[in-house]
C-alpha cells in the first residue's frame, strides 16, 4: 500500500522504517530542507521537500494514486488541512492524524480525520490498563481489540457480599457472563447474589475496564 507521510521528524522518520517492514510503501514530505537531506541519505524512500499542507507539494509526493496518508507534524493545525485535502482533493481512502493536543482529537474526527491519534491519551489509556490489569485479567480480546473478557475477584471483605447482580449498577457497555464459586460455575440472573471470594468472569468495553474496577471496588 502506497502511504504519504507528512512530516520527517523523529515520528515520520521511524513510522516510514516500520511502513516499510510491514510490506508498503511510504512516501515522505518534510518542509525542513535539512531533515529532508538526512532522509534521503539514510532511508530509501521517496522525499519531497514542501509543505504538506499544498496540493501541488502532495500532488508531487503521489497522492493521487495513495491509498493513505499519515500526518505526523508538530502541528495539528497542519496534520488537519492535510488530511482533509488527502480526503477531499485526492480521494485518499484513509487518513491518520497525529493529535499534538488532546483536546483538538475530537475535532479533528468531526472535521473528517479518519484516525486522530493522541500520543497523551494513549500514555493515559496504557497507565490505566496498566493499573486495571492488577485486579482485571483479560482473557480474551474481542472485536479487533474493542473489548474483552475478562476475570476478576471479589475481595472476601468486600461491600458487595450478599448483593444481587440486579443491585449492582455495571456500565451499561458490559455483562457479567459467569460466577466461579468453590469450583462449580454459576451462570448468573438478575437475583443471583454475590459473595467475596467469588470469581467472575464479563464481557465488556475496553472504556469500562475502569468502571469495573470501581465498582468491584478492587
């Protein structure tokens, strides 16, 4: 697959090897005269030097006959125009933008960014599974990463002793699947009560993992 990469940086730069090392084909657009030289000494690809937020520069760059482009800049305002000119004035299929400013991810997916991508958040994400997984196992991943299985224990000392499933509040986005308890399987109803030392086992959104957590209060 033939990628526009706009930007050369350090992102740019190892995001084309790793293109590469999967089968496709990048091409890169740096303003920078003196990344560009760097580039194209030390990496076969295409360089273009120009701004990628200029038709004739993307145009120059092949982007009539890509399949994406990934704009991975220091400015979002600079990744956004030339995501929208790949979407809109080339036809390019998909786009990835890199989001130097959490709060522009938003934004840049209502204004047609295919992908925002926020380096901040995902730092965030991971911490967070990070923490979750201390409590939460997963045990499997379900559609394309989205979701997951998963199994955790209720502390023996725990509030929710002698709860009913219908009394628990879970996230709206999960399902509680199976009760483990002294090694027979539960399959749990609305009346069905929990007890500490439970196990047990739901299928849930990957942005709930830390909603269980409070919940089960572990």
């Amino acid at each position: 697959m033939k990628v526009i990469v706009v930007g050369g940086g350090k992102v740019g730069y190892f995001l084309a090897q790793t293109l590469t090392e999967h089968g496709h084909e990048p091409h890169i657009v740096e303003k920078d005269k003196h990344l560009c030289a760097k580039i194209a000494n030390e990496l076969d690809y295409p360089v273009v030097c120009g701004d990628g937020t200029l038709i004739e520069v993307l145009e120059g760059a092949g982007a009539r006959d890509a399949e994406g482009l990934v704009a991975v800049t220091g400015r979002d305002e600079d990744n956004l125009v030339a995501c929208q000119l790949a979407k809109q004035y080339f036809g390019i299929k998909k786009t990835v933008a890199r989001v130097n400013n959490p709060k522009n991810a938003a934004i840049m997916k209502r204004l047609g960014v295919d992908i925002p991508v926020s380096s901040t958040d995902s730092i965030a994400r991971l911490l967070e599974r990070e923490v979750d997984a201390s409590a939460i196992k997963q045990l499997v991943s379900v559609n394309r990463g989205k979701a997951s299985i998963s199994e955790l224990e209720i502390p023996k000392e725990s509030p929710l002793h002698g709860k009913t499933l219908g009394e628990l509040n879970m996230p709206a986005s999960s399902v509680m699947i199976s009760i483990t308890r002294d090694g027979e399987l539960i399959i749990p109803r609305g009346n069905t009560q929990l007890l500490g030392g439970d196990k047990v086992m739901v299928l849930c959104s990957n942005d709930t993992i830390t909603q269980l957590r409070k919940l089960f209060m572990l």
